[in-house]
C-alpha cells in the first residue's frame, strides 16, 4: 500500500480545501469501501481526509422532504421509522446490503461512492480501462456473469455496485453537495454516468466535491415501494439482479410508477419503457407482463450473463405482483 497523509477535517469546508488542494487526495468516512481498495491496490491516494464529526449523521424531517445526512450510517437510516414508513424502499435496500457490520459503518454518502465490483478491477494485475484508461476490458470475452446487459461500452461493461442508488432513483432522491465552486442539487437520476469511452468516471463530481446529503421527496408512490434483491447467497452479497418499485395506484390504474433496477447495467438503471407500459393501465397480469417484456428492451447479453434477462423479467413480474397485489 502506498504511504498517504491522513488529515481529520473540523467542516464541510475545511474538508473540500483539503481535497480540493491536491488532485491525490480523498474523503473518508466509513472507509468500508476505501481501504480495501487502497489495500488491494486498485487504487491509490497521497492524503485522505476524515469527514466524520461534522454532524451531518441526521434524518430531518421537513415539510417536502426527508433529509438524510451524507455521514448517516446505512443501519441509522434503514431503522429510522419515518424512513421505514415513507419510503419502504430505500430502507429495505439498505437492509438488503452487506453485512451488519458494514451497515454500521458504512456512511450514505460513500455508498453512493463505492466502486464496482468487476474482479478485473479489483485485480490490480489485471488490465481494467476503469483504473488503468486504455489498458483494455478482459470482461467483454472473459468472466462476465457479473456484468452488465445495459449501458456498457467497448470500453467497459462493469456493473455499478449497491443497493442504495437503486433505491432512490425510484424515489425521485437528490444528491447534495458541497465542492469548491459551492452546493449543487443533483437529481440522482443525473449523478451517475454510463462509462462512454471514460470508464474511470462514475458520476458527476468534480474533484473535492463532497456529497454532504441525501433528500428524499413525499410522494403518492414513494410509499408504496419495496425492494427486491436476488443473489447468489442469502447474506452478505452483492445483487445478480435487484428491482426497486414504486407505485400509485388509483383503484387498480396505475397512476404513476417508478421502476429501477441494479446488478444489470453499468449504473443503476430507470426503465421508461417498463414504467410507459403500465401507466394509465389498469395492473393486470397482461399490462405487468408488457412491463416485464419492455424492461428488458435494449439488453446486450453476454457470454455468461444472458440468463439476468430472463431473470429481470421474472423479479419485475414478481415484484409488480406482489405491490399491487395481483393475483
């Protein structure tokens, strides 16, 4: 591992100085994710700076919106009873996520930040154009049952990692952040990029851009949501394929949905086209079988990856089921 500075931060705009001023510095918080990375040595930092202690670890409520602190720890937030009610999705996503001990650890703002899992990346003597730009992408005719079948690239076909993200892009959620030009409010939708032919950027941040919150926004179908993850094992593992749904059903019409999935693209991905087929309809098995058949529109399956198409289609069917309650 390569020697770095550790600095401990006294605020948000100390903390973004810090990074700000060297283009190898990081925050850190929980540091789940980071110094596996650091240990591995698929990635590497000259300082890292502390961001906890700050008091940005809160859930408020306000009158539009929950906030949630970018400091918050993934458990904190999960069993908060407003969250829990509100937006069933996003804590039973958060449940569904690592261990206890990780989820006890883990800040929201650094799971929004954690890096794939491709093992190719994590190899630090295997090529990856995400950590080494131009060193080439073994999974597109190698081991590729992790990787995505959307928003991959010929450059990179890695799956973008967590539960969380997948969540809030079917509520709707806003990024919040703090960086060297000031605050942005960044629709979570628009925070992570597919990786083009620059697959060494997952989302919009500038360097020392710090997220410092999370907001959720009330609505009809934020409420009635849930989460669905299939894995390999029942504990401590990543999605094969994950679906987020919310919905607002106005007798049995589907007045509006959100549909997001993860374990299958390159970031966490919103199907329009799924959510277009059940808009205005009545939920009925037809219509939630149309859902399924267009949220798999668009799949570029690979070697070993082919089966998530059929299994998307299988936990959107299961899901739409179950939250509208279909029988």
């Amino acid at each position: 591992m390569k020697n770095f500075e550790y600095v401990r931060a006294k605020d948000p705009a100390e903390a973004v100085r810090l990074v700000a001023e060297r283009p190898g510095a990081a925050f850190v918080s929980g540091g789940t994710d980071l110094l596996n990375l650091l240990r591995d040595g698929a990635q590497s930092h000259d300082r890292l700076v502390d961001v906890n202690g700050m008091g940005l670890d809160k859930v408020t409520i306000g009158a539009r919106n929950v906030r949630v602190g970018g400091w918050a720890r993934m458990s904190d937030v999960a069993a908060h009873r407003f969250v829990r009610q509100r937006f069933p999705v996003v804590s039973e996503a958060l449940l569904a996520s690592a261990s206890p001990q990780i989820r006890n650890m883990a800040s929201i703002g650094g799971n929004l930040l954690q890096r794939t899992r491709c093992g190719y990346f994590r190899d630090a003597a295997s090529p990856c154009n995400k950590r080494v730009p131009g060193s080439g992408c073994p999974a597109l005719d190698g081991e590729n049952r992790w990787h995505a079948v959307f928003g991959g690239s010929d450059h990179c076909i890695a799956v973008s990692a967590g539960d969380l993200g997948v969540s809030l892009l079917a509520v709707d959620a806003v990024v919040l952040t703090r960086g060297p030009r000031g605050e942005r409010r960044i629709p979570f939708g628009d925070f992570q990029v597919l990786p083009g032919d620059t697959p060494h950027r997952e989302n919009v941040l500038e360097h020392g851009e710090l997220v410092v919150g999370v907001e959720l926004p009330f609505s009809h179908f934020a409420g009635k949501s849930t989460y669905l993850k299939l894995r390999d094992r029942a504990t401590f593992e990543f999605a094969v394929v994950s679906v987020a749904a919310a919905l607002d059903l106005r007798g049995r019409h589907v007045r509006d949905v959100r549909l997001a999935f993860g374990g299958v693209a390159t970031k966490a991905w919103r199907s329009f086209a799924a959510e277009d087929a059940l808009r205005g309809k009545e939920l009925t098995g037809a219509t939630i079988e149309a859902a399924c058949r267009a949220a798999v529109s668009g799949a570029v399956p690979r070697t070993h990856n082919a089966f998530k198409v059929e299994l998307l289609q299988r936990a959107v069917s299961r899901v739409l089921h179950d939250l509208g309650g279909v029988r």
